[in-house]
C-alpha cells in the first residue's frame, strides 16, 4: 500500500483528524475491506502525528467497526458499506450550527425512548452490569471533562446493545460519532454533567426495573434538558 495516500495532519486535537482522514479513505474505497494499514511507526510518521494520538484514532475506529485489530498481525479495515453520501462522511469535529444541533436532538428524540424500552425489555445481566459500570466511571471521571464526552457515549451505547439489534445499535453509533463536539460543548459544565449522570441513573433504573413507561420517561427528560441546555447556552 502506498504511503502517498495519507496526508499530514497538524491540529490540537490531532487524533480526530486522523479519524477523519482514515474514514474518509475507507469511505472513498482507496482503503479497502482486508487492506492491513502501515504500521505504527510508519503511518505515525507519514501523518505526522505521535503514536499515541494514532493509537486513540485507531480505538475510535475500532469502536465504529471500521478497522480491527489483530495481535501480532497489524490493523486491517473491516467490509463495511460507505460511500460520500453516508453518515460517516460528515465531520464530527465541526462547529455546527444551533439548527442543525436541533436536527440532532430531534433523531435522538425520535429513536432514544425506543431503544429505553426495548432495553428494559432485553437487557440481559450482563449488559446491566456493563451500564453499572459506566455509570460508575462517569462518577470517577467527574475532574477529567476530556474523557467525558467518551464514558457517555459508552453509556448510550451500552443501551443500544442491550436491545439486542444490531441497527439500533448503528444507529447509536453514527449519532454519537457525528454529535461528538456537540456533546462535548454540553457536557463541558460541571453542573451538566452531574444532572447527565443522574438522568443516567433514573435510565438505568427503569431498564434494571423492566419498567418500559419509566425508561421512556426517563430518557425523555434526559433529551429535553439536553435541548434546553443547547438552546441556553450553545453558540449561535
């Protein structure tokens, strides 16, 4: 494989460049399904990025199911199915707009309370345990508001694997990779972010409870206090 298809990547917030770059790739077909990406030191390198920034573009990746790592054997691009006019060609690192932040919120809105009660439903023991122990880092993490926006993403997602579909489940992701800075300019208060962790307590309580009324209420709640925050103090 060539090393002329990647280009240098200069930013403060390097690795989600990469993310970009790499996805855009994969989305362009230049990077195929089985293709094995460079090694590390070679396509850190070639970026111009440290490895540690690569390895958190990499984990990001791996997360969407993009790219899988093998041990001993490199990071290889999985089959998947995108072209420029998927969900994954937008930027996630983009200001956007107050509108479209709306739109955001409208689809969640529309598909969240859903995925509550389907949860509440299906939740085995172990995807209980999973969201407990979510829930449990977003209380430690309280002072690192940089991994914030990662442990609630987690959480969602531990709610979407729990209804035990799979498009709900891609659904989730390609939300949060998309609303990624949009979370992380709501989540960044101190004071939000305790009201986001109670509101995810209320959600788990309801899924652990079966109780699909309450895990709709709760989520609910969770949307519209988000949506207020966002109309109060998101810039215009």
């Amino acid at each position: 494989m060539s090393n002329e298809l990647f280009s240098s990547v200069r930013n403060e917030r390097m690795y989600e460049k990469i993310v970009v770059q790499l996805r855009q790739l994969i989305a362009d077909g230049k990077l195929k399904p089985g293709d094995r990406l460079p090694g590390e030191r070679v396509l850190s390198q070639t970026l111009g990025c440290s490895r540690t920034s690569l390895r958190e573009a990499c984990r990001v990746l791996e997360a969407e199911g993009l790219i899988i790592s093998k041990p001993g054997g490199g990071r290889f691009v999985q089959h998947v199915e995108l072209n420029t006019d998927s969900l994954f060609s937008l930027d996630p690192i983009d200001m956007l707009e107050k509108s479209a932040v709306l739109y955001f919120l409208e689809a969640r809105e529309a598909i969240e309370p859903k995925i509550a009660e389907l949860a509440s439903q299906r939740a085995t023991s172990e995807d209980i345990k999973k969201m407990e122990a979510v829930l449990l880092k977003m209380e430690e993490q309280l002072k690192h508001p940089d991994e914030n926006v990662e442990i609630d993403s987690s959480f969602h997602l531990a709610i979407a694997e729990a209804t035990q579909n799979f498009v709900f489940v891609s659904m989730m992701k390609a939300n949060l990779s998309m609303s990624r800075q949009v979370r992380k300019q709501t989540l960044s208060s101190e004071e939000r972010y305790l009201l986001s962790l109670e509101e995810h307590r209320a959600i788990l309580k309801a899924v652990k409870n079966r109780d699909g009324k309450e895990a709709i209420k709760a989520t609910c709640l969770h949307l519209q206090n988000i949506k207020e925050n966002v109309l109060k103090n998101y810039p215009t």
